[in-house]
C-alpha cells in the first residue's frame, strides 16, 4: 500500500520503518533535514513537502508535536491533496475536541479518518509494540486496523471520532497519578526505616500493586529494569506527561469532570519540568 507519512521524529521515524519492514512503500516528509535522512536510510521515499507525499497516497499517517500543527497539516497539505478514497489517521496525541474537528472536515471533505494515538514510547515505536486507541466509525476503523497493526502490538477501537485522544488522556492522567503516589510510598517507606527491595516485595503483591511500581518501578535496582536505573534517561519525559496532564485538564474541564487528583498531578509535572522537562517521569521521585 502506498502510505504517505508525516511527522518522522522519535516516534514517527521508528513506526514508518516498521510501515516499510510490512511492505509498505512509504512517502515521508518532515520539516527536519535530518529526520528524512533517517526515512531514507530505513526504506522510505523522501518528499519535498508533505502535499507531494500526500498525492497518490493509499492512506496517510501523521505523528506530529500538537494540534495546532495537525490542524494546519491536514488544512493546507492533506485536505484536497491525497486522493479521494484515502484512509487519513493522526496518531498525535492531541486534544480531543482538536482531533473532532479536524476528523469533522476531513469527512466533510470525502475521507474517512480515524484519531489513534499510542501508548508506549521510542522503544515500541521502533520495536513495533505499541498500543493503539482509535476513535472514529466502524468502518474507519476497520481500514485503519491493519495499518495499525503493523506498527504496534494492541488496536483498540475505542468509539467515535476523538475517543481514542479521550482514552489516551485519561490513562495518561491515572498513570501520572499512580506514578507519583508510587514515588510518595517508597519515599516514605524509606524515611520509616524500610528497605526499599522490602516495600516492593510486599506492596507489589499487596493492595498498593500497580503498573508504576512492578512495571516501571522509580527506585534504582527495585523490579525490572526501567529509567530509574538509567539515571532517569530514556522512557518517558516529564514534558511530555506535562502536555498529556494540560490536554486531560483541558478537556475535564470541557466535560465538567471533577478531576483533584488529575490536576495536583499536573501542578506537581508542572513544577518538575521547569527544570527537567527531559528526564523521565518517574524522576519526580529525586523531589520527595
Ligand atoms: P518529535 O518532536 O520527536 O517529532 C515530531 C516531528 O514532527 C519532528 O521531526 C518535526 O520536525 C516534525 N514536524 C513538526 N511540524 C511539522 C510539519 N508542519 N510538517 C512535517 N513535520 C513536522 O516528537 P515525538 O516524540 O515523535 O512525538 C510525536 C507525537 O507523539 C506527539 O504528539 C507526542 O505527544 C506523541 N507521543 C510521544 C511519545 C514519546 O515517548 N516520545 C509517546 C507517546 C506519544
């Protein structure tokens, strides 16, 4: 299938790899000299401009920073340039009532299109394991499905158009929550006298089990092998769950959720990626 894909940084870079080890003939462009020259070392095709890329696209995947950038990719580049009949799916994470409208007018334009961020970082991008929540119609989906599917290990269908940004915020927000109780716990257990291997042997069996800790555990040498044992490099930026927790309160707010915890968890990364904006997330444990 002939996909254009635009937006080739630490994630797109790594999923448009896994579209061409499927098959796929991939036309890419992104504003970054160095990001095609990536493209182009992992198979793809390299476009002078995303409308180019677009023209005669089969379907069209777009990993991009924000959704003031989706919009305006899809209003001047895509909209009108990729043929009738293309299937068109952003990936970003973005607001939800962004990712609605820009879905609204792409139809309203003759496409179909889906909203499917993804939960899982540069690694599953580039291993091809990432999970995918989709939002838009049945049958939407079911042409976004194997796309998805070759660049990630879950496609969930989670409803209507924006849905899958619905589900990705609201897990984002539960995680930044369970992450940093996580860090209190083990922060207090530690000023209690109890070892930290100790806490995690009985907690991770326990009630207080969670994915935080037995998955992504924030203590150096505790559980598998995160961040925590890098020096909290790699994973997950502080930032970028910063912009997750802003969009989650944006939309809460939109809804009328009542959402305490959500926004001390955001007021808590805001603090934290003042400085560290590019260390991971479970960092936040170094202010406890
Ligand atoms: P990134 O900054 O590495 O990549 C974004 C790419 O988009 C860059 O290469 C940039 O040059 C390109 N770009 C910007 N404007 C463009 C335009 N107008 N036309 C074409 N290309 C353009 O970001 P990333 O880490 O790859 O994240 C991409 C998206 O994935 C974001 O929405 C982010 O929230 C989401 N996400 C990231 C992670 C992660 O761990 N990095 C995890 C889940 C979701």
């Amino acid at each position: 299938m002939k996909i254009a894909f635009i937006g080739l940084g630490n994630m797109g870079g790594g999923m448009a790899a896994n579209l061409v080890k499927a098959g796929h003939e991939v036309r890419a462009f992104d504003l970054s000299e160095t990001a095609l020259a990536a493209a182009r070392e992992a198979g793809c095709a390299t476009f002078p401009s995303a409308k180019e890329a677009c023209a005669t696209a089969e379907a069209v995947v777009s990993m991009l920073p924000n959704g003031s950038i989706v919009k305006s990719v899809y209003w001047d580049d895509v909209i009108g340039h990729a043929p009738e009949g293309a299937i068109l799916l952003d990936c970003s994470t973005i607001d939800v009532a962004t990712a609605r409208e820009v879905i609204l007018v792409t139809q309203q334009h003759g496409y179909q299109m889906v909203d499917a961020p993804v939960s899982g970082g540069i690694a599953a991008a580039a291993g091809g394991t990432l999970t995918f929540m989709v939002g838009g119609t049945a049958e939407a989906f079911a042409r976004a499905q194997p796309i998805l599917a070759a660049m990630g290990k879950a496609v969930i269908h989670a409803g209507d158009a924006g849905n899958g940004q619905a589900a990705k915020i609201c897990n984002n927000m539960l995680l930044a929550i369970h992450m940093i109780g996580t860090c209190e716990a083990f922060a207090m257990a530690e000023k209690l006298g109890l070892d930290a291997q100790t806490f995690f042997d009985i907690s991770s069996v326990s009630s207080g089990q969670n994915w935080s800790m037995t998955s992504y555990c924030p203590v150096p040498g505790v559980g598998p092998v995160t961040p925590a044992d890098k020096g909290y490099q790699g994973g997950f930026a502080a930032g970028l769950m910063l912009k997750d927790l802003k969009l989650a309160m944006e939309a809460a707010e939109a809804a009328g959720a009542k959402v305490e915890l959500g926004d001390h968890a955001r007021a808590i990364y805001e603090a934290f990626a003042k400085d560290n904006a590019g260390t991971d997330f479970s960092g936040i444990i170094r202010t406890l």
